[in-house]
C-alpha cells in the first residue's frame, strides 16, 4: 500500500531522483551530449540489463558523432567525452 502522494514519491524516491541524473547513467547513455534532453529509456535499460542506470540498449546513437558542435553549444549542452 501507498503510504505517500505520488508527486511526493517522484520527487523524493532515491531511484526516481537517480533516474533525473544523467551524471549517473553507464554505457552509451553516460557519455551521450544529449543525455541531459534525452536520459535513453530507463524502462528499457532496466528491462534488458537489470540497472535502471545501464546503457538504452535499443539507442542506435553513437556520441560523439553529432556533426554540428555549435548547435550543441547554443543548446546549452556539451560534446560527448
């Protein structure tokens, strides 16, 4: 049984407030200059690999590879490490 709201949940649950960390994620997904917009499917991470954290095993992305850096810039995000 539910003993809290669920907004409370959301913002308070360690996995919850995890998953909004994109500092966090491992594989692909960690070191993806779109993590902060995109975050990859954690449902699917967690599905296929077991870690909420792991990699979006269905990303076809490599980062990296987005051609226009001052794009990313302008968006405020930084290029792959």
């Amino acid at each position: 049984m539910r003993t809290g709201r669920l907004a409370g949940i959301h913002r308070t649950s360690p996995l919850f407030t995890g998953m909004r960390d994109h500092g966090r994620l491992a594989g692909r997904c960690g070191g993806c200059e779109f993590a902060p917009v995109c975050g990859g499917s954690r449902s699917r991470a967690f599905t296929l690999a077991g870690d909420p954290y792991a990699e979006d095993p269905w990303c076809s992305y490599q980062p990296g590879n987005f051609p226009y850096p001052a794009d990313l810039a302008a968006m405020g995000l930084r290029p792959a490490a």
